[in-house]
C-alpha cells in the first residue's frame, strides 16, 4: 500500500518548490539587472563599453600602406601588421574552416549559442570536465575590436578574480548582440578574420597569408586554410615555423572538424591531411622587398605630414593604425632593374676593390699611407659606443673589453649573402668600412616623378641613405653648370679654347691651378662641347676665369642644386658637396626645356576608406631659356659623340638609334666617382665610394666614376629601354620649335668669328 501524503509534507514541498521559482525569477532578474548595470557601467564598477557610434565604426589599428605607380605594396607602416580585407576577397575554403572549428551555428544565433553555452556550464562547471570556451565567432570579433579584456576595459570590481571573467564574458555578450544588429553575417566574419593574432607579426588575414604562404586570402587552400585557423587557438604554440609538428596536429584537428560538419569528405580529408605544411614564410619588415632605403625617406615624410594635416574630427592621422594609402611616383619595375643594376655592378667592384686593397687596409692619406687609428677614432661615432659609453663612463678599460669582445652576429657579404660569424664590435666596424657604397636615383624630368631610387647595397646592413641624406663632391659632373653659365653668356658649344695652364689670383690666397686627370696639357685649341666631353679641367677653369664663380654658382643654384656653393674658383671642378637628389633634379632642367621640375616621391595618400585626402603636384618654375637647355642637352650629347668622350664606352645597343647625354666626375683622390646620364624620357645619377673620403682605390684610374658609376647607369638603361611594357621608346632629344640663335656648326662658327679670335689670349695672366 502506498503512502499518502502528509498535510506537513505537502506543506514542504509546496514551499521548496515556491523557493525554487522565487531563486529563479530572482536569479533571472539578478542576472538582468547584472547585465543593465554593465551595460551603464554602474558607479563606474564595471569598467566601459563601447557606444553605438564605435560598434558602427570600430577603431582597429591598421597598417598604411605604399604602393608603386603601377601599384605593387611596397611596404606598410605598421604598429601592428594589419591590411583589412573585404569578405569576396575570402577563399570559400577559409570561410568554411573558420565556422567548422569556431563556431558550426554561426549562421543561426544572435551572437549568443545558447547550446555552446548549455554545454559548458554543465560539462565544464558542473561536471569538471574541458568542454571548450563556448564563445561564438560576435563575441570572439567583440574582444579583438574592443580589447574587452584589457585593463582599459577595467572597472573597480574588475580585481576580484572569479568576477571579472564573469564581467568579461557578459561584456563580449552585449556587445556581440550589439554587433549581431549592426552587420550581416558576412561582415561579422570578416571582421573577425582581420583583426584577429596570426603570431609572426601578422595581423588580420591578409598579412597572415602574405607571411606564411605569400598568397592573398582568395588563394588560399583547404590546407592551408586550416593551418592559419589552427592558429586562433594559440598563435606560438602551433606556429607552423616555430612548432611545425603542433601545427600539423592542429591543422589536421580542423579538417576533422571540417569532415564532422559536412565541409570535406572522408577522402578529402585522408588526403588533405596525409599531406606535409608547405610554407613560403616571409615576416614582413623595412629591410625586405623592394625600395628600402626609398621607404625609410617616405616614412620621415609622411610623419612629418601627419603632423601637419588633421582629419575632419580635428584629430591627427596616424600612420601605423589609420590604413592610409600612400600611392609613390615609383615604378616598380624601374625599381627592380635600378636595384639588379647596383647588385650586378657593386658585386665586382667590390671584388676588384678587395683585390687592389690586398692585406692593406683601405683608409689612406694623399700620400696613400694606413691613417693610424682610423678604425679607433670612428668607432667613437658609433650608437654601441655611446651606450658603452654611459654604461662605463670614463672606465676606458671595460668600454674596450666589451668593444673587442665577440659574440655570434649575422654579417652582409657579396660573395655568400648573410653569413653566420664571431665577430667583435671593432671587427664588425673594420670589416663593413671596407665596402664600397652607392646611391641612384632616376627621374621623370617632366613631371618630376621619381622612377627608382636605390639608397645603398642592403638597408638590413647599412641604414644611412645615399641618395637624398649622403653629399659628397661631385666632381667634373659639375663642370655642366659652368658651361649652361656660358650658355647663357651667349658662348656657343663651338667656341674654341687652347688646352693649357690656367691660374687665377685671388687676393691675399695662393694662385689656383688646376691640372688635368692625367696631369699633361695638350696645348690644343679645343671646342668646349669636345673640352666637356673630354671632361679636360684647364678648359673648364678658363670658362670659369671668364664669368666668374658668382655667375656659376647662380646658374647652379637657379637649375636646381640647393646645397651650400662657396663662389670659389674650384668650384667649377666641383669641390661642394651636393646629392645625388638635387644633381638629378638639376639636370632635369636641360632636357625639360629649361623649367625646373622639383623631384617628387608621393603622388597622392588616400585614407583607408579609398577617399583621396591629398593630392601632390610637381612645383615648377622657369630656370632657362628652352635654347639654351636644348644647347645643353647638345653639350651633354659630347660625351658620346666626340672623340674621347668619356661615354664613349657605353653599350653600343644602347645608343643605337637614341641620343643620350652624360657627364662623368672623379674627385680628386678617386673617393668619389659619379655618372649623370640624360635621354629624352630619363634622368638619372650615380654615386660610388666608401663610407669615409679616406676609403678609395688606391688607383685613380680604378676609382673614377667611368668605372665605378657609369656602369650602374648603363646596365639601368638597357634594361628600362629593353622593356616594351613600360613604353619608353628610343629618339632623339626634341629641338626647339624657333630656330636656334646660337651656333653649333663648328665650320660655319669657325668662319664666322674668324675676326674676333682671341686664341692668343694668356690664360696665365688673367685673375678676377
């Protein structure tokens, strides 16, 4: 017989279950009352959420970038390595590993799995048991746009230890409705792809792709899919570089997870899985890819711009998080050939320099003796020894242990590329002083756009910038200057001038006189288009005696050369230093008719949203008359026309069928070696030497800029012009429209100022 119930009993279980429905409703409204104050952030317990205005448009660091011309990426600016990119630039393939293993009901929640959250509050509160996280693909895209669990996200209960992943988790929960509202599905994902840790410095999936498979997102493989979304998991634990055989087991875990789900097939899977990780790993950074040296110049630029400029909210662009697009005048396929072209060429020089060096060291006098502790007295200049420095202080004793101390670095080398060696400081000092430097540079000359710029051998190894940042003597590439003042001055280019001595007093200083390279005089009567060519000094320094240093310093300035001029005799042979950048600049000049064009790098930054927020322009301004640049480019041409012409030796495929222009320099002890080249499309210059004037060849015939520059200049040229896809065709230079005023038929010239010879003038007299 069964029991009835007792009036106590019922009374009981009526109460319990009363209890029971009163802790639930109050458990419910607790928890919604919970919720409101986080929502508020209550008393300023609960630390902030982001308003409605963020979630519409959330604030994610993004990289900028710079693109070529013919719109390559360069390189980023980055803070963090983030490129965003839209949702039909995704591969079905990434799409489908990312719902498999993070969240299979994406598509049919809210932003809340209610049955994801069943599961661990039973499994993993109730029972103990490791049953996964529970957070879906909104929330996870919550906490890497918001950061929700940083302590800026802090609140004054955020310190009690089992309450703040409560306060944390119920946060990712609002905002993820919140995000659930204000996009699509779609949106939501590819928010959560770009913004997430790949490890490696990647961040977002563009970058992660570029960096482990060098692919965009929409090339991606299964595979190779599953691998970058092993990685949410934990981005260094299943690195596929640094922890390949936790990464197999990962990416193998999310096929399985895409077979469970219906996104493989069994064979697929055994097939996809049985399959080895193939990377083609690249970290992106400034020292790779190309125009490194070009990248640093801009970066200075663009921070000085972002400074200067503020968006329409009044506040200031940043270049590491807003996503700026930055579009440069380079082409990257000039880029490539100007940077092949230095490799190519420094390569052997190098080896010759090493070769005529021999065991000596390359830093010498102009006596051609070692100067004694050279290598001591420069590395007093270097950032180790000035932290050495405050390290030590005055103990001189522990500075030159640690200097000569050695230790395990990577070393830059021609011959093997990077090299794994035990190297000390001062051995580290000695044996990069010993490499020959360069800079290029090549230019539009009528528009203005730098085309390739090239700042040195690798920017990893040697930072400083040859281009724009390093000035150094010129040289006989001045000498053109003084001929345009002559020009100008109503001389033609067959106005005719005896090879010989030349001094020139100046009051209260010894006599100035120069002698030629070769340090004879012909005693022949010259024209000054065959005087240039020849690049013959005692000409030049008579043209100089006859207009004087102002009216050359004045031509050189006007043309385009912005670096301090003393008005000195020598400074027709180019004793000021000046920079590849203004020496290309100015001699844009001749073949752009005479107006100077600005050299320029940027031709317009757009923010990340494709808006052009700035347009740059060339600055240009009348320096010449279009005769007397054309006569320029006439003189230049001397080079490879006249006999002895110190282009002569320049590829024959390249001049056939073209007018070209060059002007070689050497300085005086073969430190600098220089090369302008000039054709109707291009203008570009080359600098070589070493780091410190002392460093040279010994040999003034191995240093001069015939060997050492020219080369660059022509090896750029012939594969510029041998490309088709780039449109530059062969020609002459354009002549002016009016006939010229100025003769440069010699014969007719001859005859004509046959009466007001003055051949017989004493260059040795004269003085100003």
């Amino acid at each position: 017989m069964s029991k009835k119930a007792t009036p106590q009993t019922s009374s009981w279980v009526s109460k319990t279950v009363k209890y029971l429905w009163i802790a639930f409703l109050a458990g419910i409204f607790g928890f919604i009352l919970f919720v409101w104050m986080i929502s508020i952030n209550f008393l300023g317990l609960f630390g902030s959420l982001p308003d409605f205005k963020a979630l519409e448009n959330p604030d994610s660091q993004i990289a900028s970038e710079l693109y070529s011309s013919d719109g390559l990426l360069l390189g980023r600016y980055i803070r963090e390595n983030r490129s965003p990119v839209n949702y039909d630039e995704l591969s079905p393939n990434l799409v489908n590993a990312l719902i498999a293993t993070e969240d299979v009901r994406f598509e049919s929640h809210s932003g809340i799995d209610m049955q994801a959250m069943m599961r661990v509050f039973v499994k993993s509160i109730l029972l103990g048991q490791n049953a996964g996280g529970g957070s879906t693909l909104s929330q996870q895209t919550a906490k890497n746009l918001f950061k929700t669990r940083t302590d800026a996200s802090n609140g004054l209960l955020s310190s009690i230890p089992g309450l703040r992943m409560l306060i944390i988790k119920t946060k990712e929960w609002i905002v993820a409705t919140q995000l659930e509202k204000a996009y699509t599905k779609n949106e939501i994902l590819t928010l959560y792809l770009n913004t997430s840790d790949y490890g490696s410095n990647a961040f977002g999936i563009k970058t992660a792709a570029e960096t482990f498979f060098n692919k965009k997102p929409a090339e991606l493989a299964t595979q190779e899919s599953a691998v970058l979304v092993g990685l949410f998991k934990a981005p260094s634990y299943y690195s596929p570089v640094y922890n390949p055989d936790n990464s197999l087991r990962r990416r193998n875990t999310v096929l399985a997870q895409m077979m469970r789900n219906n996104y493989l097939t069994r064979e697929e899977f055994d097939s996809l899985s049985a399959l080895p990780i193939e990377l083609n790993y690249s970290v992106a950074n400034q020292n790779k890819g190309l125009a490194t040296y070009f990248r640093e110049i801009v970066k200075a630029d663009l921070i000085k711009w972002t400074k200067e400029n503020l968006k329409s909210d009044g506040t200031a662009y940043d270049l590491y998080g807003d996503g700026l697009k930055i579009y440069a005048t380079i082409d990257s396929r000039m880029q490539r050939y100007a940077e092949e072209s230095v490799a190519e060429h420094m390569k052997g020089l190098q080896a010759a320099f090493y070769k005529e060096m021999g065991n000596r060291d390359p830093w010498i006098d102009e006596s051609f003796r070692v100067i004694p502790n050279f290598i001591e007295n420069a590395v007093r200049r270097t950032e180790a020894y000035r932290l050495l420095k405050v390290r030590y202080g005055d103990d001189t004793d522990s500075i030159n242990i640690k200097l000569n101390e050695k230790k395990k670095m990577k070393v830059f080398s021609w011959e093997k590329g990077e090299v794994d060696t035990l190297m000390s400081s001062m051995d580290s000092l000695r044996y990069y002083k010993k490499f020959l430097q360069t800079g290029f540079m090549s230019m539009d000359p009528h528009t203005g756009q730098i085309k390739a710029w090239v700042g040195g051998l690798d920017h990893k190894y040697f930072k400083f910038d040859h281009v724009k940042r390093g000035k150094r003597q010129p040289g006989s590439t001045f000498k053109p200057f003084v001929y345009a003042a002559a020009i100008e001055n109503g001389y033609s280019p067959c106005y005719s001038v005896i090879d010989q001595p030349v001094e020139v007093y100046i009051p209260g200083q010894p006599a100035w006189r120069p002698s030629n390279a070769n340090s004879k005089f012909s005693y022949e009567k010259m024209t000054i288009r065959h005087a240039m060519a020849e690049s013959v000094n005692s000409i030049t320094a008579y043209m100089m005696k006859k207009l004087s240093p102002k009216i050359v310093a004045e031509t050189a300035r006007r043309l385009g050369i912005t670096s301090d001029l003393q008005e000195v005799p020598s400074l027709a042979l180019g004793v000021n230093d000046v920079s590849v950048f203004e020496m290309v600049g100015a001699f844009g000049t001749f073949v752009n008719k005479g107006e100077h064009t600005t050299p320029f790098y940027i031709d317009r930054i757009e923010d990340k949203n494709g808006n052009v927020i700035q347009q740059f322009t060339a600055k240009k301004r009348p320096a010449m008359s279009e005769e007397h640049a054309y006569l320029m480019t006439y003189m230049l041409r001397g080079g490879f026309e006249e006999r002895g012409g110190t282009s002569q030796g320049v590829n024959w495929d390249l001049r056939q069928g073209m007018e070209l222009g060059g002007k070689t320099g050497t300085t005086q002890n073969a430190s600098d070696g220089w090369y302008m080249g000039i054709s109707k499309d291009l203008v570009s210059g080359v600098w070589v030497g070493g780091d410190d004037r002392a460093i040279h060849f010994r040999s003034w015939t191995s240093g001069q800029g015939g060997r050492t520059a020219r080369p660059i200049w022509q090896n750029y040229m012939m594969k510029v012009y041998g490309d088709e896809s780039l449109g530059y065709t062969k020609g002459p230079f354009p002549r002016p429209e009016r006939p010229l005023s100025i003769e440069i038929d010699c014969d007719t010239y001859e005859r004509e100022s046959q009466r007001y010879s003055d051949f017989d003038y004493d260059a040795t007299k004269n003085d100003f």
